[in-house]
C-alpha cells in the first residue's frame, strides 16, 4: 500500500476522489487540524525567512484593527460572561 498526500486544486477533483473511495478503490483520511498546522510550520521553517519582529507583529496587528475600524467593523469585543458564570454571586 503507497500513502501519497493530494491537494485538490480543482474542486470537481474532490468528486472523482469520492467516487473512487466509494469503489473501495482508495481509502480517503482527511488531515486533522494539528497535521495540517504541523505541515504548516514545516513549510514555514522551511522558508528560511526569518521570523518577524515584535515591531513588525504589532505593525500588521495595528493595520488589520485600523481596516477593521475604517469598514465599519470596529473593533474587537470582549466578551461578557454571563452572571451565571461569575464566581461567588
């Protein structure tokens, strides 16, 4: 048996997959969420870029809540535990 990883680019791609699976012809396993960030920062490390400055994190972090702000998003809110949920009361 041969495991090969497959990125569908077109997504009537995924239909012949399907079909295939469905004549026991492949088995098909999606990736879960921590094998997709594992090959994420495989591919990250593998850049050889180097990591971003605090300045520069807080600079693209500044940007995004300055567009958010300018369409109307506004800003993030934080959220309000219910009464319930508070301790002693």
């Amino acid at each position: 048996m041969e495991t090969l990883q497959i990125e569908i680019i077109e997504p009537r791609a995924k239909q012949l997959i399907d079909d295939l699976a469905n004549l026991d012809l492949i088995r098909v396993t999606p990736m879960g969420n921590k094998a997709a960030f594992k090959k994420l920062l495989e591919k990250m490390r593998s850049s050889g870029s180097e990591l971003p400055s605090e300045k520069e994190i807080a600079d693209d972090v500044e940007a995004v809540r300055s567009h958010r702000v300018a369409n109307g998003d506004g800003p993030l809110k934080p959220r309000v535990r219910p009464a319930s949920a508070t301790l002693g009361h």
